[in-house]
C-alpha cells in the first residue's frame, strides 16, 4: 500500500492527481480510465481543499492511501476539515439547466467516474472518502482431463503434491474456471497477474497437485493475515473428476505442514454451508470450529454438487492452532459465556477470566474509532473497533446505517475480549440489531475477538448444512441471537 501525506494546499492537487494516474495505469487500468478516475480524484481534492478548510489559516494535512486489491484499485483519503454530509448536497440536472444551479454536481462526477464511493464520518475523527476502481476479468479456456481409467493411478503418485510456484498463476485460474466457471465467489483467481504478484510478495503460499501433462487438477493455499501471525486455508478447489479420492486430504496435509514451517501461530477456514465436504476434512485434521457468518458470500455454483446455491452463502469459521497461546486474560459478555467457554475448551486454550469493573468510565476512550474492510465484491462490511468511547451506539449508527444504504447485505464487528469494555459494547451493539457470530482466536494482534454480526435479508437457517457437534451448538445459539434481535 502506498500512503502520502501532504498538507490541504491547492498547489498539491496537480502532483497528487498525476500521481494516481500513473499509478493506477501501472497497477492495470488504460490511460483512459486512469484519466477518467483522476478527474473523480481531482474533483474530490477541490472540494476538500477549497471548502474543508476554507476558515483555516493552518490547514492540516491530508493522508491519502493507494490500496492494490486482486480485482481493483481504492484510493482512501483521511482529512480532519470542517463538517461535511453528502446527502444535505443531492445532485438536480434540472437545477443545473434552468437556474444554472450546480450544488452536488461535484459527487455526481465523483460516482461517475469512479465505480463505488464510499464516505464516512468519523466525528472528531475527521471523515474517509474511499474510490473504487475495478480491473477488467480475464477468459480461459478449457483443458481435457485425463480419461476416467487413469485417475486412480495418477492419485497413487506421492509425487503429485508441491509448492506452488509464481509460474502456476495461469493454471490455478484456468482450475478454477474449469470448476466452477465465472461463479467462484473469489474474483481474483480469475487474474494470474495477481495471484503471481500475491505469491512473489509472500501475501500467500499454497500447493498445486497436476497431472503428468501439467494440467492442474488441484489447488490449496493459505492467505496471511496482515496484523496478526495466523493464516486463511482458502482458495480450495478440486478438479470434478478427482473428488472422493482423498486429493483434498492429502493437499491439506502438505498444506498445514507447510504453514507451521513458515511460523504461523494458526490457521482458519472459512467452510461454506451448502455442504459438508470441507468440514469433514477439516474434522479428520481437529479443527476447532468457532463461528458461524450468516449470508457472508453470494452463492456459487459447483459443478459436480447437487443443485444452485443461489441465496447468500453463510460460512463456518473453524481454526487450527499450531501453538496454544499464553494465558488468555478475557471479559466474556454473559450471554455469551457458555458458548465461548466451549470453543476456548476445545481449543486448548488457558483462559482468565476477569471480572467487569463496577464502573467503566475509567475503561472508556474519549471516543470511539474503528477500521473498516469493505467487501465491495461480496457485499459485506467488517468494523474492528480499536477503542471504545460512550459514544458507540450513536457512532456506528450512522456508519450502519450508511453501509446498508449502499448495498451491504451483511456487517460484521470485532469486539477485543482482552477488553473490559466488550461486554458492555455487546449489549450496546445488540441495540442497534446485532447478534452472535462467534470467536475469532488470534484475529488481530494475536488476540482473541468477539464478532457480531447484522443482516440485512433473511438467512436460510434451514439450509445451512454442519459436520461437528460444536458447529450445531453454535448454529442453534447464532439462531436465537437472529430470531430476538430480528434483524433484517
């Protein structure tokens, strides 16, 4: 990620605006969407520089991050100006032709330009504008697979399995199109330019299983987390002709041999629901399963598995410690002791208990802040409260409210255990229609995490298919958490 900081200066706005261009033409936009979405960036700086601090004889500096995601570019801009809402500022053509009236006609251009655009006020804060740019897709087509006969003695060669390598980003993506066509719900395996660079850059690491003529037929990776030393087990996907034959088992052997030699603490899968496939082989290596996300993806459809899953799909969290931590110190919200006692219990993990004070005004930052990660592609929306104020309920009211006016069918909140001001922020966060997901070891900072979660369609509870005994228990806790809160 690339960040600036420069001060709220209208002679900055050329050079920053320059900037983006070249660095989104080199991150794979054409000169003409390039220029298109500087334009939306040049407008976006104006408005701040000429109105934000317009009363300022000082004014502060601007942070502005550069944000390379695997099916798109996102500019993110930190400024701390005078108070703004764009909704007081709608957009009228009408106004614009009749009274020459161009109030909103900046936002207009904005959105136009860019493919999403996202703001948030953040209070004392300050405010985050986010632009969004996607990449073009790429098309593969298809390779045979070898004839049904010779799959049983390609699967006896302990030679099959290795790391991938760079050089495999095009036969990961083609595996994935064989599989699955353009439904696979993680768009960036559809560009090996940018599941090289994410291998070159170490982001993950994962294993290949190929057929003597090198068509791939299997593929299993692990994505490192950012902030903390555990790892996703993603990016699964067996060939149609090769299930059943235990590929997937030994891929996840090599896999977890390979992610405890890497130093990781853990890892975890997010196991989708319409089936059970992956949490039976997650079961035969002891994943822990820890909670369960309503609605988290759209649906997929899997060529080889009965039926189109086409409601969202909901996800099982299911973790592997490589290590167990140190004493975890932790304030569990009461409704959620027993639940969360069960999967610490069958974690391994060494816990503390701690009582909540009798008065939390010592425990309470002057405000609340946050960092959000948007899902632009799936729709969903995670906030990682990283300090807690008496303002929280009228503070992510507002972000709630916006999220879901833009189209985000599911949010999801972290909530630090360590912290004594969680349970209390539980039942604040329960007010505004959120409910249980579950435990989240090791998610940030290598501390454990309370997440909740909202949404805002129904979730087919009926239809959520789960393997191990703790993953009922969850299921039948998260559904009565849903039905009292009546979220929607």
């Amino acid at each position: 990620m690339e960040k600036l900081r420069v001060s709220c200066l209208s002679e900055n706005i050329a050079p920053l605006v320059e900037f983006c261009c070249f660095w989104a033409q080199g991150h794979g936009l054409s000169a003409k969407e390039a220029e298109r979405w500087s334009l939306a960036l040049d407008e976006l700086l104006t408005n701040i520089v000429l109105f934000g601090f317009q009363e300022s004889d000082s004014p502060e500096d601007l942070e502005i991050q550069f944000q390379v995601h695997p099916t798109a570019l996102e500019i993110i801009i930190l400024e701390k100006g005078e108070p703004f809402e764009p909704k007081f500022h709608p957009y009228h053509p009408e106004a614009v032709i009749q009274n020459h009236h161009f109030e909103g006609s900046g936002l207009h251009l904005i959105q136009a330009f860019s493919d999403d655009f996202h703001f948030f006020n953040k209070g004392r804060s300050g405010k985050e504008f986010r632009l969004l740019k996607n990449l073009s897709p790429h098309v593969f087509k298809s390779q045979p697979l070898l004839p049904e006969s010779q799959v049983q003695d390609l699967l006896s060669s302990e030679s099959l399995i290795r790391q991938v390598l760079p050089s495999d980003a095009e036969s990961i993506s083609r595996l994935i199109f064989r599989t699955y066509g353009h439904t696979y719900p993680k768009e960036e395996l559809y560009y090996p330019q940018k599941i090289a660079q994410a291998l070159r850059q170490k982001q993950k690491f994962g294993v290949l299983c190929q057929q003597p003529n090198g068509l791939a037929i299997g593929y299993f990776a692990v994505l490192k987390m950012k902030d903390s030393a555990i790892g996703e087990v993603a990016e699964a996907v067996v060939s149609t002709a090769y299930r059943g034959q235990g590929l997937m088992t030994r891929m996840m052997q090599e896999l977890l041999e390979l992610s405890k030699s890497k130093g990781l603490k853990g890892v975890f899968a997010e196991a989708i629901t319409m089936h059970t496939a992956s949490q039976r082989v997650n079961s035969r290596f002891k994943f822990v399963s820890t909670a369960l996300l309503l609605n988290a993806f759209p649906g997929v459809q899997s060529k080889g598995f009965n039926g189109v899953q086409k409601e969202r799909l909901s996800v099982l969290i299911e973790y592997f410690p490589f290590e167990i931590p140190s004493l975890r110190k932790v304030y569990l919200p009461k409704h959620f002791r027993k639940i969360l006692l069960e999967i610490y219990h069958q974690l391994g993990f060494i816990l503390q208990e701690e009582k909540v004070p009798a008065s939390l005004e010592s425990c309470l930052a002057s405000e609340t802040q946050f960092e959000a990660v948007l899902g632009y592609k799936f729709q969903n929306a995670l906030l990682v409260l990283t300090q807690c104020g008496a303002d929280l309920k009228s503070c992510l009211k507002k972000q709630v409210e916006y999220l879901l006016q833009k189209g985000f069918l599911t949010l999801q909140i972290d909530l630090p255990l360590e912290a004594p001001w969680t349970p209390w922020a539980t039942q604040e966060l329960q007010g505004l229609g959120f409910f249980f997901a579950g435990l989240f070891p090791l998610a940030h900072a290598e501390s454990d995490y309370l997440r909740l979660q909202k949404c805002h369609c129904q979730p087919p509870l009926k239809q959520i298919h789960l393997y191990s005994d703790l993953a009922l228990k969850i299921r039948k806790k998260v559904a009565l958490e849903f039905k009292k809160w009546n979220c929607n």
